[in-house]
C-alpha cells in the first residue's frame, strides 16, 4: 500500500499582519520544519510540499529535506489550486492514496500520520479517511485514495475539498486523534499566542 503525503504550504497568511505563519518559530523549528520532519518520519512512501510561485525563503528551508517540492507555478491562489497541482504531479506516480496535511497543524505528529495509513490499509474500499478531535469533530489531515484524484485535480480557488467530502460521505471513515490534533491550526497572531502560551 502506496500513500504519500502533501504538505500545503502556499497559502499567502492573509491574517498574520505581513507575516508568514510558516515561518514562525516553534522551538528552535519553524513551523513548516516541524511539520516537515514529522512527515519524513512516518511511514509515507513520499512527501511533496506545495510552495508559493516565486521566490520564498520557504523554498530555502524545505530544499534542506528529502521532499519533493513543488509550486503553484501561477499567480492563482488558494486551497483548491494547491491541492490540485500537488495532486496532479503525484498521480503520476500511481500511489493507492494522498494524505492532505495543512502546514499551519504544529501538533501533527508521524505517528498521526502512521495511523491514518493503517487505518485506510485495513479499510481502503472507504476511499476517505478523515481525522477527528477526540470527541468526534471532523478536522485534518485527510487521506484520498486514488479514485478521489480526478475530483481533486479539478479544484480550484480556495475551498479545498470540503465538498468533496460531504458528497462522498458513505465513503468517509474518521479516525480520533487526541485532544484537539485534528482541529488545532493557527492562523492568526492571537491564535499563536495562545498556543505558544500552552506549547512554552
């Protein structure tokens, strides 16, 4: 069983005041080597990284791992278009799924990630499985398996794949991860603060 893991990182971090949240430091880590390091230690066939077009240090620090890297290659933003180009170049490679993991998750860890292809090994006729709080409450990350893909490469602006996931829903099976793994994403300054506090 063939998964690979998509790290989407080309998001423009409307909501941090001029800053890149990836960039933000986590420990002695930015968050998207935190988020990196952990996805090269899990049991994924491959890692790719959906990188902004154009110059970015983004480019500089995830050229220091054993990733693929790939970019938008277009002015179009937004969830959907990233997903869709990183989807599109590792199809090629005919893997039986994707797990979509979101860049700004500090408290993904691999062994998440280990569970999730375990869990869709045992269970792969599903076709999605979708990570939950501990009490239920659908997040991320989200495993496609490869008969989503063509519906993923046809996404674009910023919606991701929600939809995609409501209509599928007898195709949906959610996994539990502790806490509040799956629903934890920062996005703006307050929202670092308060889990800084928390992670110090």
């Amino acid at each position: 069983m063939k998964v690979e893991i998509l790290i989407l990182a080309a998001g423009k971090s409307c909501r941090m005041n001029g800053k890149n949240k990836l960039l933000e430091p986590v420990g002695t880590q930015t968050l998207l080597e935190r988020i990196i390091i952990e996805t090269i230690n899990s049991i994924a066939t491959k890692v790719s990284v959906i990188l902004p077009s154009g110059s970015s240090p983004l480019w500089d620090i995830s050229g220091n791992y054993p990733i693929e890297r790939l970019s938008v290659r277009s002015k179009q933003v937004g969830m959907g278009y990233s997903i869709s180009c990183g989807v599109t170049n590792i199809s090629q490679r005919s893997p039986n799924g994707i797990i979509i993991v979101l860049g700004d998750m500090p408290e993904i860890k691999s062994f998440h990630l280990d569970n999730m292809i375990q869990a869709f090994s045992k269970n792969p006729n599903k076709g999605i499985l979708r990570a939950t709080t501990c009490r239920g409450k659908p997040g991320n990350p989200v495993l496609f398996s490869s008969k989503f893909f063509k519906h993923l490469i046809k996404l674009t602006g910023d919606h991701g794949a929600r939809n995609i996931i409501s209509e599928n829903q007898p195709n949906v099976q959610h996994l539990p991860l502790p806490g509040s793994v799956a629903s934890i994403d920062l996005d703006t300054p307050e929202d670092w603060k308060i889990w800084k506090d928390n992670f110090d």
